[in-house]
C-alpha cells in the first residue's frame, strides 16, 4: 500500500447529520478513558458522515463516519469514530497505520447527486437520500477526533472551509448494519457540504498505555 504522510489534505464535497442517541447504547463503543458528553439527560450528540474527496485531494475516495457520541479527555471534546469505510485500499492502510482509525473497505454508489447508497461484500450499510440545499454560506470549521492505535489514545485535529447548507434528508440502516444496534433514526438536522476543503493533522498521543473499552 502507498499512502501520503500527515497531514492530508482533501477536496470535494459531502454530506454530514446530526443524531442524538441514547448514552447506554453507545457506552459499550467508547474507550473507557473518554467521558461520553452529555447533551440532554441520557442523550449524546451523534453523526453520520458521508463524502467524496476528488481531484485535488492527496487521495480519491468516498468515506463513510459513524461517530456513536461526543467525548471528552483532559479538556479536549471530540468525537469518537467507531466506524468508518472508505472505497480506496491507500486511504485504508494510511487511516489504519496513521491515525489509528478502524478503515474498512466498502462501495459507494452516488446517484444524481440525490442518493448515496454503501455496502460491504453486497450487504447494505446504510443509505441516504439528501435533497439541494436553497441556501448556502461559507464557512470555516475546526475540530478534534480521537482514535486508538495499539494501546496509545491518540487525538488528532482536523480543519475545513466549505460551503454549507442545510438540507432535508432520510437515513436508512438496515439490521443487519454493523452499526444498527446504537439507534440512528432520522436525523435532527442535516448539512451539505459543498467546495470542501479538508486538512487533516498527524495524531499527537493524549495517553500511553492500555486504551479499553467500556464494556
């Protein structure tokens, strides 16, 4: 596999909502270092991500996020990314070795810039049907994630200037979705992202040692 050092940079557009899920869920996915932010009694804020990183990017694929909860650790708030599948072997191998994140392969089927359909081994994972946004503006946006690689807590920051608007939009994942079982419904909101640009740092490590899960 070849894939380009830290930091990458990407290109091109995508589709993000937002979600807020039941905390007792979604514990069981999160590393027990990391306390699960609270956005209402019992509730997290969650969010699905969906793009596509074309020309001008350091690598061309499609990307699904699955972040089950927002997190925090010495001061930092993030989220958390327990799935994420992308169409390009490289970006796998550079998520994985890099970042520490749990790339997976899938397929990605964009239609008429209406639907965005992926699947794994013929198996759907989920789809979403987004309609154009009438209004859009311009704008800078920042953030933190954080992985695990080996038994290391990593953080990362991530940086994105876009045109955003808001769009109506109906997320489907089926039972058999690896990630069915934290309760995605329809989303509170949804946002496209049009124009992308996306610059994403190399990990600093937050903390050395065995990273577990909340069982």
């Amino acid at each position: 596999m070849s894939y380009p050092p830290a930091p990458w940079k990407l290109q091109g557009y995508a589709i993000a909502s937002l979600h807020l899920l039941n905390i007792d869920r979604v514990r069981h996915l999160i590393p027990s270092e990391l306390e699960i932010i609270s956005a209402w009694p019992g509730k997290t804020f969650s969010g699905v991500y969906l793009s596509y990183y074309g020309s001008g990017s350091v690598l061309e694929y499609s990307e699904l996020i699955v972040i089950p909860a927002l997190v925090g650790y010495r001061g930092t708030i993030g989220g958390w990314v327990s799935h994420i599948y992308v169409d390009n072997p490289d970006s796998v191998a550079g998520g994985r070795e890099i970042w520490g994140l749990p790339k997976e392969l899938a397929e990605f089927t964009w239609e008429n810039d209406q639907r965005v359909t992926v699947r794994q081994n013929h198996k759907l994972l989920c789809s979403l049907s987004y309609k154009q946004p009438w209004f859009a503006w311009q704008q800078w946006l920042g953030g933190s994630g954080f992985s695990k690689k080996n038994s290391d807590l990593l953080s990362y920051i991530f940086e994105a200037e876009s045109n955003l608007g808001f769009v109506g939009s109906q997320l489907e994942v089926p039972p058999e979705s690896p990630f069915s079982g934290i309760g995605l419904g329809q989303p509170l909101l949804t946002v496209r992202c049009d124009r992308l640009s996306l610059r994403v740092r190399a990990p600093e490590v937050m903390r050395q040692g065995t990273v577990e899960v909340a069982v």
